[in-house]
C-alpha cells in the first residue's frame, strides 16, 4: 500500500476548482461550443463530455471514482486542489477526506 513518505502504490490526483470569475467564461464558451464556429480544442472538450463548470456533485462524483479505482489497484489516492473559492473544495470533497487550506 502507499503510506506517506516512501514507498509506491499511491496516486495523487489535482483538482483545480474555479469559481466566480469564471462563472461567465464558461457561459461564453457553452455559446461559442453552441455556434458552430466553435474553435477545436474547445469543442474536443465538450465531445469528450468535460464540463467548464462542473457542480460541487459532479467533482465529487468523479474524485470517488478516482479513488474507488485506485483501490480496485490496491492504491491510495492522494487529492491536491486549488480554488478561488475554498468552500468549492469542501464542498466536493468525497467522503473520508479532510480539506486543510492555506489561506
């Protein structure tokens, strides 16, 4: 198993959260996805089903399947996440996890 600070068998995941601002990028982006003149890069990321502005639910969601798969491999998980707002953090965080933030 991965413990601390040695050996193998750990994973790290990083999660960046953002908020506010981003609010109304994300709106754009929908709209130029919505165009059909969206730029490449943009629409390969809505294809693949990624979200501008995922919910506290969804990013919760997806960091327990990251973690239910690396259990499957008999690893641990470790989270690292940024956020212009920390309560985003907190409030997606899954379950058996804590949030420590640096502010």
């Amino acid at each position: 198993g991965g413990g601390g600070g040695g050996g193998g068998g750990g994973a790290l995941a990083c999660v960046h959260l953002r908020r506010g601002d981003f609010v109304d990028e994300c709106r754009r982006y929908e709209e130029e996805a919505r165009s059909g003149h969206a730029r490449g890069w943009l629409l390969a990321h809505y294809e693949r089903g990624l979200s501008c502005l995922p919910s506290d639910e969804e990013v919760r969601l997806n960091l327990q399947a990251l973690g239910a798969a690396a259990a499957a491999r008999g690893e641990r998980v470790a989270y690292y996440g940024s956020s212009d707002e920390p309560a985003a953090l907190r409030g997606s965080q899954p379950a058996g996890t804590q949030v420590a933030t640096l502010a």
